[in-house]
C-alpha cells in the first residue's frame, strides 16, 4: 500500500511539473536578450547517456547544482543564452533558471561543465541544429496567437532564423497570420469551436432516432484554412471503434456529419515560424432527447 501511494504521489507531481507553463531560452540579438521557445541546447543533451536521471554531473530536472530543488517552470534544469557571432549559432552561457530576473547579480555560467572541450573562445558552436528558430520581433503591437499551454507560443511578429548545422542560411522578418479577404476570424483560438459548433447546430441532422452522435470531436483545419479532416477524438483506431460502437456505419454517419457540416468553412490562415501551419480544435456535441444540441466544449 506505501508503494502505492508513493507511486500516485510521484505521478502526481511529475505531472504538475511537466503541465506547468516553462520558462523560455534566450538568444542576444541587435544588443536585445529576447525570449526564444527552441530548446536547442535540450536537442543535445538528449542525444548523450543516459545516466540515472544525471547529464554530465547535472541534476537533470532540478537546479543545476543540485541544491535548489525543482523548479516548477523550469523542468530542464537550466536555461540557455545563445548568440548570432559572424553568421552562425553558438550557446554563450548555461545558467540557473530565473538567475536573469535578479538585475543586481551575473548569473553562473555553466556552459564548461556541460560542453567542456567543446567550448572555444567562452561559446559553443551549435553545429548539431538544422532547422527554424524564431523569436518574437519587437513590435509595438505584437501579440501571442498561439501557446500550447506548456512551452511553445507563437507571436503574430517574429524573426525567424533560417540555420543548417549551424550556419545562419537566412534572417526575415515574418508575420504569422493572413487575415483573407472572406476568411473567418481565427485570431482567439478560443472562438474557433463556437464558429464550428454554429454550423454543427443548423446543419440538417437526419436518423438522430437511430444514431447518437454526441461525442468529442477533433476537427483539422488545414494550412489553407479549410477544414482538412474530422476525427472522433477518443476513437480513431478500428479497435476502439470496434469495442465502442454498435457498428462502423454508426461511426461513419456521425463523422461525415460533422465533416459536412463544417466542410464549407474558410478560415484565415495561421503561421508558425513564417510558414503555414495545421491547427487542431476539440469540440464537443451533446444530443438532448427532443433533437436540439448542446456546446459541452470545455
């Protein structure tokens, strides 16, 4: 019974930490330390040993010399500080997560104790990242269009980092949203599944004495802004819908009503790091017994 309860604690609270919203890395661009949301420096730990929880000596998860404790919103341990020097990527510092809030002390760097030989000239060249990083531009009226509850926001402005091996292939300006000239609105995330549930409701539903379609839905919209596909959100494999559901055709019915009833929509478009991007929202339907529907979506 003590392994128990120790288990549950422990799932309990890996689970708080792993939910709760992170801390961002750094990268010092023009003279500015701006937030960035690409863990890079995680990119490489992750491809070394793996020893008991410990990366070069560090308390993985924990501060990085281990006294602190855990932070909450720093579950990596560390936050790094990167820098652009003659067209490429390099990690400057490695330092105690939060260390830059307090403006009356510089924050250790440990950056030899995790690279060591690697480091040259205080920095580490980031050869092991080919890939997009982005940082919000300092724009007077930039916003966040999409946080994924955890880590990753997406701002309306950005700068992007074109990088290969680490090599700077290109820097532009990017603005992560196309407001099309008869496109739906999709600025809030929060409005979009109100938008849909509209259309579910006046959609012409039919044997609703024979199926019961009240189910959680996840709906596709594409990067063209139309809605690319329509899943039943808890069942998308044919064993659950096999174990779950009376038959297939009572399945096929209800997603392809849905599907139908949203089909026509065309949304703005929406950007992550300059290029369009697939979005995904949850809707749920509830089918009272007079035939009208209900928004259950939380």
């Amino acid at each position: 019974m003590k392994w128990t309860l120790t288990a549950i604690l422990i799932t309990l609270v890996l689970t708080e930490l792993i939910a709760s919203p992170q801390v961002p890395d750094y990268i010092i661009y023009k003279n500015d330390t701006i937030p960035t949301y690409n863990l890079l420096v995680e990119q490489y730990l992750q491809t070394q040993k793996d020893d008991n929880g410990k990366l070069f000596d560090l308390s993985f998860r924990n501060s990085i010399d281990g006294q602190l404790g855990t932070s909450m919103n720093c579950w990596r341990g560390y936050q790094a500080i990167y820098k652009i020097e003659n067209d490429s990527l390099f990690v400057s510092a490695i330092i105690d997560c939060h260390s830059l809030e307090n403006k009356n002390q510089t924050p250790n760097n440990y950056i030899k104790k995790i690279f060591g030989d690697k480091v040259k000239n205080n920095k580490v060249f980031i050869n092991w990242y080919s890939g997009n990083i982005s940082f919000p531009s300092k724009t007077k009226d930039n916003k966040i269009l999409r946080w994924d509850g955890v880590f990753e926001r997406v701002f309306l402005y950005e700068t992007v980092i074109k990088i290969e091996n680490g090599k700077i292939i290109e820097i532009s300006d990017e603005t992560n949203y196309v407001d099309l000239v008869n496109g739906i609105d999709r600025m809030e995330r929060d409005s979009i599944s109100n938008i849909l549930f509209d259309h579910i409701k006046k959609y012409k539903w039919t044997k609703l004495d024979k199926f019961d379609c009240g189910e959680r839905y996840t709906v596709v919209i594409g990067e063209n802004g139309k809605v690319s596909d329509v899943v039943m959100t808890d069942y998308q494999t044919d064993e659950l819908i096999e174990e779950h559901w009376d038959t297939k055709r009572e399945y096929n019915f209800c997603v392809n009503s849905v599907k139908k009833a949203v089909s026509k929509l065309q949304f703005d478009i929406l950007k992550r790091k300059g290029k369009p991007t697939e979005e995904k929202v949850f809707i749920e339907i509830w089918f009272n017994e007079d035939g009208t529907i209900e928004n259950w979506t939380n």
